[in-house]
C-alpha cells in the first residue's frame, strides 16, 4: 500500500512542476487591432520579403569588413541599414523563428516537449497578411505551416534534404523555387497583387556547414559566398517583378553559433545575429547607440544598430501597415521608418492596444477566480487609467503633438509588459507553498513508518487531528469552488491535506511518531548533501566513493589481509578511472572487444564455477554480439535471424538464473553478475562493461572482507571459544534505522557512480541508439528505450542482489532500507525544486529539469527493479520442470529470510 502512495506522491510532484514552471504564456481569444489603413494612413511598403540565414551569427557577417558579402556591399553603403539583434537562450531554430515572426520568446512549455512543438495556437506576422509564400526546410517550415491567414492556409514548399542536394544544396533548391514561382506566377502577381503580401525565404546550408566545417574556415566562407549570391540575385529579381519600389526585405538569422559549431546556450557569439533592412520605408539615419562598422577595403564606417530579436515582428508589421501580432511581448522600434511622427505615434499606439489587449485577457481570465480579492492585483493598469490613456492619446494627437503621444504609449507598454509578467507568475507562490507543504507531509509519513513495525497498530480515521484535517480540506474546497478558482490550481492547492491526513494516521498508536530525528535528520542532510555536491562537482564523486566504501568497511583497515588488498586497489582503480573516463557517445571498437574478452576471463580467473552450458551459452552471445558488431562498423546487412537470436539468449540468461542449480547464495550472485554483465557487454560501445565487471566485484570482494573481519573480530571477543552456545545480540531499534541507512547510501552512491563511471549521467537526456543495435537495428523508440534503461539498472540488479543474498540485514530490513531511500532521494528533490529553469540556455533548462527527475525517479526505479533480485534468488530448482531432469535440488534462503 505505502508503495502506492509513493507512486502516486511522486505523480503530483510532477505535476506540480508542470504547473508552477513549464505553464503555457501564450494567450488566446484576443482581436488584431486595426491596420494602417483602416486609420486612413498609408504603409510605407506594400510588401516584404524576409531572408533568414539559419546559424548565421553576426560575428561572420561583419568579419573583416563584411568580406564575406561582396554582393550585398552596395547595400551596405547605399541603401541598407545594418546591426546586431541580441536573441534569447535557448538558440535554436524554432525559438528563433517564433521571435522573429511572433514577437515573444520560446514559451516555458515548449521546454517539455525539447523545444519541438507548438504549446499553444499563437498569432504571427504571417496571420494578418493578404498573401504568404515561403520556401524552406521542413523543420522550421512546419511551425507555421498549419497557421491561417485571411485567405487560407500559407503556401509554404518544404525540402528534406537527400542525396540528389549533396551536401550544401538546399539553398540552391530554395532560389531555384523562387525562380520557378517568380517566373510562373509574375504576371498575376503584378496585376491582381493583395496587399499586404510577404515571403519567407529560408536558407539553411550555413548552419549545416557550421555544424560540419565550422564557421572560420575556407569551406564555411565558401557556402556563405553561394549563399549571400544568391540573396542578391533574389533581390534583383524581386525588384524586376514589382517595379514599384514598394518591397522592404530584411536578412536576419534565428539564432548564431559557437567556434565549434555548436548552438543552443546563451554564449556572445550565439545570442548576436545580423539583420541588414533595407527598401521601401527604411530610414538610414535610425537612432543608434554611437557603434560603428566598415565596409570594403577603405573601411567605409557605417552606424552599427541594435535590436532585440522579438522586435523584428512589430517592426516588420509597421512597414508594411499592419498592427503587430496578437501575442507580441516587443516594443516597435523608433527611428527605423521613413515615416511623419504622427504616423509613427499611431504605430506606437497599436503597438500598446496589442499588449493592453493581452492585459486585458489574462484580467478576464484570473477575475474568474474570486479569489483575487484576496490576493494583490497589478494597480497601475486598472481600467480607469487604461481608459484615460486611449482619451489623452487622442487628445494629443488633435493638438498635433506625436512626440508628446509617443511618450505616453511607451510608459503604457512598459507598464503592460511589467503587468503580463506579474500575473503569470500569479499563482506561483501558492502553488510552491502547497508543493512543499505536500512534500513534507509525505516525508513526515515516511520516518512514521519507519518508527512503528508492519504489524503495530496505527492511528484510527476517528483520531481528532485527522478530523481537524477533513474539515479544513472540505472548507477549502468549498472556498476554492464558491471563489470559481480553476479545477487544476483547486486540485494542487488541495492535495497537501489529504498527504498529511495519510501521514498521521500512520503513527503508531504505542510507538514513537520519529525515532532519533537528530540522529536521522543528520543521515539525510548529510547524504543529500553530497550527493549534490557531487552533481555539481563530478570531481567530488570519487572522493565521495572513496569515503563512503571505506567507512562501510572500516574495520577492515585494523586487521589488513591479501583479499583486503586486493578491495583496495579495485576501489583506488575505480576512483581514478572516473576522473579521466570519456563521456557518453565513445566508441572504440577495439575496447569493447576487450571488454567481450574480460567478460568470461573474469569468472575464470576469480575462480567461479558455472555449469558448462552457462559458460557455452555467454560465449556464444559475445561471439555473436562482436559478429553483430563488426558487420554493422562495415556497412554490411544484418539478418533478422542474428537479431532474433540476440532476444533468444537475453531471455534464457535472465530466466535461467532462478532455475540454475546454484548450491549457495554466493555462487547464485556469481551467476547473476555472469548473465547480466553479458548482457551489458552487448548492449555496450566501448569500455563500460569493463568499468561495471570491475564495480560488481569491488562490491563483493568489499562484502567478503566485511565479513571477515567481523569474524575475526567477534572471534577475538569470544572468550569461550564457542560463539555458537552464545545467545545473538539483538539490535535496538536505533541499530535497524543506521543500518538502513548505510545499505540506502550504498546503493544510492552505487547507482550513481556506476552511471558516472560509463559516462551516462553528464549526459542523462541524450543516448546513443547504438547501444541496441545486437537486439534491433531499426529505430524503434520503444525498444531502443527499454534496452538502455536495462542497462542503465543492471548494476544495481546485481548491487541489490548482493546484499539480499550475502546481508542478512539487508534480507531483514528492505522495508525501512526503501523508506530511507526516499527519505534521502526527496529530501534531494525539494532542493532541486527550487533552481528548476524554464528559460535560458537549452541544456541549462534540460540539466536542471534532469536532476530533478533523476533524484524524483530514481526510488520508484529502484523498488520496481528490486522486484528482480527476488526473482534471482527464488529457490525454485529447474528439475520442478516435468521435461528437465539434469539438475538435483538445492536451497536458497529467501529474500526477507535469515540465512542460516
């Protein structure tokens, strides 16, 4: 039962942070303001045409005198207007584009899904023109393919890239499109033109060629030469079409990148991209902060601009007469316009009934919760100053004074953008408090469990306290409702109490509520501790295995023996190889056919006797996996069969065990680590295999010589020489909670250092899919998946059966082992809780949403896992089987039973 609940307490965890983090921003059910012309003022372009250059960072564009451009240096120097735009982390192509066209920065709740998908509906520049046409990459084409404008969907052509491109032909693709439609379409366009139109051009190969040739050499320049051609040609060609000089274009980038060709932080070099605007209604002489750039080999200086990428969509939408889109969170630029200062008051003013419409919106949508009375309201944009705002724009506007009414639209927006802010993260105090509130009542369940024995009596329903507790939860409920607080915030407000009703009727009726709390709080703060010392600190990991499996041995060191040497040196082998190990995704081929060989010389040389048809049937699959293996490194077709026979020998290694014929636990455990390190070494790329064959046996070597020197010792105290008329020492209830307490750190730090040591937990969010490909050679997510969590808890199935098979207080106490398991893990979680990001770098969002999950998982993992030792152990002989008569009885005490 209480495995239930931890289940579900952990479930609403993540909700919780669901809720409070990775909430969706974006708002719906507001109206686009009027455009231009409908206030009677005439756009200064009728068209645009919006070049992105994906991974195209500014650093490239103005290197060496923008070098690199010689087809577009004549509008540099006569007609553009060039600068820096600062993005957002993460820096990556769909946050980039949805700040470009949108107006507002990657939304909190795109970060569940990795940054791929759309959270929400949202409004773009691309919804309130007459005509859309683009061309582009399926990946970044996609996030607006499906948005709607006034006459129907986008017309948007996608290309995947293929062999017939080669390897940098998707912008030649994209022009060649542009040619063809231009050519086909040019006659209808100039005669039955909608206006406004716009066209998206993305061109993707300098990204590519950024991520494979980097962008400071000779091959990068020489795509960007095709690429900045090409832009050229496009403008040529468009100025030939539409000879009206009414079209504005504007090259810009999603995102930049680093030396390395990497994106996705926060880094200079990532964050600053170029956009060059030029055409109609572009004013050269815009405001700049005194920063200049050169041009050609004279040096020609011309004003450096600056802009956050999400005022390109405000910006883009006034030069062409439209207000900005719905979900615009930017301020419209000044000074960047060819245009009167009244007209540019009134694009200010659209500007700020956008985000007062937002305001508005999200007013609506927390007014429905009464509750709001009782809690602080944003009272600098009440109604009645919005309201005088709109009467003293109008008023100033009759009087001719723009200037005077721009200023007032710009303290509105600065004051809208502060009050969205404040109202999104409106319920997230409450929603903290509730979380926490919740989490310690469900601690407080665990060490009342741990203080009362399975068969004492606990607390009744009737008890007062837990009575107190149903009335508050029906009075808050009934307060939630009549106050129409949202079903999700009302569910996650309410769940605390009934977490603590549990937790107090779980006190046993005749036993303490908490054994030694100071004794427990220090074991749990300690732990936790350095764990997460060790998390930030990867160095601080092999200190701490060293300490911990020394302490857990310490008796050991007064009575030194030839097998205590040999733990020794295993253990200083294991802590030095984790401070110089490679991370996830190293393949050396050559390591892992040494790691198939260490595998059946391991046993061999430790002395381990196995049935022969154990031996025949693990070599046979480490021939069979290097086989596998080597046709794959050769590009060489793999039958089914090979794979089919790869899943036949992983079940038989696993059903086997409990059926061997095994005489003791320690041959049984033998067993165990022979079978799964087998299967380990097939799901391995290089070195691992060898780094967990070598942990496993530390751990039993450690056991043994544990053992020893407890017998030694105990042998020194009995001064009868008789320890079996000796009566056994019962440990107090003090002796179980430390004891659980050591076997929860061990196989904590075990876990975690076995993940270190390969490599994996630096890198929890991206696995190599080649670690299956013995068992499957097609992606095929949900196997792929199953086999590396298989491998990622194989150690610990051999860990845990160790202790069940060779402690008896490991057998006795599995119970309150577990209970100190979560008690540490959550104890973790609540830490970080507090430092989960949901903005900012792409892999500081995942690695702080990663330690949580890991440390919030990892005891619910656990406990299924510990289901298998079990199973390992089972007494059960192969000969109860009517069709098998090779094998003689033997016994195996039973998890949970003393050895005797």
């Amino acid at each position: 039962m209480w495995k239930i609940f931890a289940l579900l307490v952990h479930i609403l965890m993540l909700g919780y942070i669901s809720k409070i983090y990775f909430q969706s921003t974006v708002l719906n059910g507001m109206l686009p303001q009027v455009t231009h012309r409908d206030l009677g003022l005439e756009p200064p372009a009728d068209r645009l045409v919006v070049f992105i250059t994906d991974g195209f960072r500014a650093e490239s564009f103005f290197r060496n005198n923008c070098s690199g451009l010689p087809s577009l240096r004549n509008i540099l120097l006569n007609e553009g207007l060039a600068g820096v735009a600062r993005t957002c982390a993460p820096t990556q192509s769909r946050p980039g584009h949805i700040a470009i066209f949108g107006g507002f920065n990657e939304d909190p709740a795109a970060a569940m899904t990795n940054f791929q998908k759309n959270p929400d509906v949202f409004d773009t520049v691309f919804n309130r023109t007459a005509g859309t046409w683009g061309w582009g990459g399926r990946p970044v084409i996609t996030i607006f393919n499906d948005l709607v404008t006034k006459n129907g969907p986008v017309n948007f052509e996608m290309y995947t890239l293929n062999e017939e491109m080669g390897i940098y032909g998707a912008d030649n693709w994209v022009f060649n499109k542009v040619r063809h439609f231009m050519a086909s379409n040019a006659n209808v366009l100039m005669v039955r033109e909608k206006l406004p139109s716009m066209f998206l051009i993305y061109l993707g190969d300098l990204d590519l060629a950024g991520h494979s040739a980097k962008p400071n050499t000779a091959e990068y320049l020489k795509i960007l030469n095709n690429t900045q051609a090409g832009i050229a040609e496009m403008y040529e060609l468009f100025e030939r079409i539409f000879k009206d000089k009414r079209t504005v274009y504007l090259l810009t980038s999603d995102h930049g990148m680093t030396d390395s060709g990497a994106h996705g932080a926060g880094s200079q070099l990532e964050i600053e991209v170029p956009f060059l605007l030029w055409g109609a209604g572009v004013k050269r002489a815009a405001p700049n902060a005194g920063h200049f750039f050169k041009i050609g080999e004279h040096g020609v200086r011309r004003p450096l601009h600056e802009l956050d990428q999400v005022q390109m969509a405000p910006l883009m939408s006034a030069l062409i007469g439209l207000p900005p889109p719905v979900n615009n969170m930017a301020t419209l630029p000044l000074g960047y316009i060819n245009v009167g200062a009244k007209h540019e008051a009134h694009a200010l003013h659209l500007n700020a009934l956008q985000l007062l419409a937002q305001v508005n919106r999200m007013q609506q949508l927390h007014q429905r919760d009464r509750i709001i009375d009782w809690l602080p309201m944003f009272e600098s944009l009440e109604e009645h100053r919005v309201e005088t705002y709109k009467q003293q724009f109008q008023h100033l506007m009759k009087l001719n004074y723009a200037r005077e009414a721009i200023q007032t639209s710009q303290e509105m927006i600065r004051l809208s953008l502060k009050c969205l802010e404040s109202y999104r993260n409106y319920y997230r105090i409450p929603l903290s408090v509730a979380c926490i509130v919740m989490y310690l009542g469900w601690l407080y369940y665990l060490v009342a469990k741990q203080a009362r024995t399975s068969n004492a009596p606990k607390h009744d329903w009737l008890d007062l306290p837990i009575i107190i507790l149903f009335v508050l939860e029906i009075v808050l409920a009934l307060f939630l409702y009549l106050h129409k607080v949202s079903c999700g915030t009302s569910f996650y407000l309410l769940v605390p109490l009934p977490v603590w009703i549990m937790a107090l009727r779980e006190r046993g009726l005749h036993t303490k509520c908490i054994e030694a709390p100071l004794m427990q709080l220090a074991w749990i703060v300690c732990t936790a501790a350095l764990l997460i010392a060790t998390i930030h600190y990867r160095e601080l990991t092999t200190l701490g295995y060293f300490v911990v499996v020394c302490i857990n041995n310490w008796r050991a060191f007064t009575r030194p023996t030839l097998k205590f040497a040999l733990w020794i040196l295993l253990v200083l082998l294991l802590a030095g190889f984790s401070l110089v190990r490679p991370n996830l995704g190293y393949h050396s081929k050559c390591l892992l056919f040494t790691s198939m060989v260490f595998t059946v010389l391991r046993p061999l040389v430790l002395g381990e006797s196995h049935a022969w048809r154990v031996w025949i049937s693990n070599s046979a699959a480490l021939l069979l996996g290097g086989y596998v293996v080597q046709r794959i490194l050769c590009d060489k077709p793999i039958s089914q069969w090979l794979h089919g026979t790869a899943w036949i020998y992983l079940v038989f290694a696993l059903i086997s065990i409990p059926y061997s014929n095994a005489r003791s636990p320690r041959t049984r455990v033998q067993l165990i680590l022979f079978n799964l390190s087998t299967i380990y070494t097939l799901l391995c790329l290089s070195y691992e295999s060898i780094f967990i064959q070598v942990l496993c046996t530390e751990f039993l070597i450690g056991v043994e010589v544990r053992d020893e020197s407890k017998q030694l010792e105990d042998d020194e105290d009995d001064s009868d020489g008789d320890e079996a008329d000796k009566p056994a020492k019962a440990l107090t209830s003090v002796q179980h909670i430390l004891n659980c307490y050591r076997y929860a750190l061990l196989i904590i730090f075990y876990t975690y250092f076995s993940l270190i040591g390969t490599g994996n937990l630096p890198h929890i969010n991206s696995f190599d899919p080649d670690t299956a490909r013995v068992f499957v050679r097609e992606l095929s997510p949900a196997l792929i998946g199953s086999l590396i969590v298989l491998k990622l808890f194989i150690p610990n199935i051999i860990i845990m059966s160790s202790m069940y098979a060779l402690c008896a207080k490991a057998r006795q106490n599995v119970r309150g082992i577990f209970i100190c398991l979560f008690l540490i893990c959550d104890a973790m979680c609540l830490y970080f809780f507090f430092f989960v990001r949901n903005s900012g770098s792409w892999s500081g969002v995942r690695a702080s949403l990663s330690n949580l999950l890991i440390v919030h998982g990892l005891p619910i993992l656990l406990i299924v896992f510990s289901w298998v030792p079990k199973q390992f152990l089972s007494a059960l002989p192969m000969t109860m089987l009517p069709m098998l008569s090779w094998k003689t009885d033997v016994h195996i005490s039973q998890p949970g039973q003393s050895q005797a």
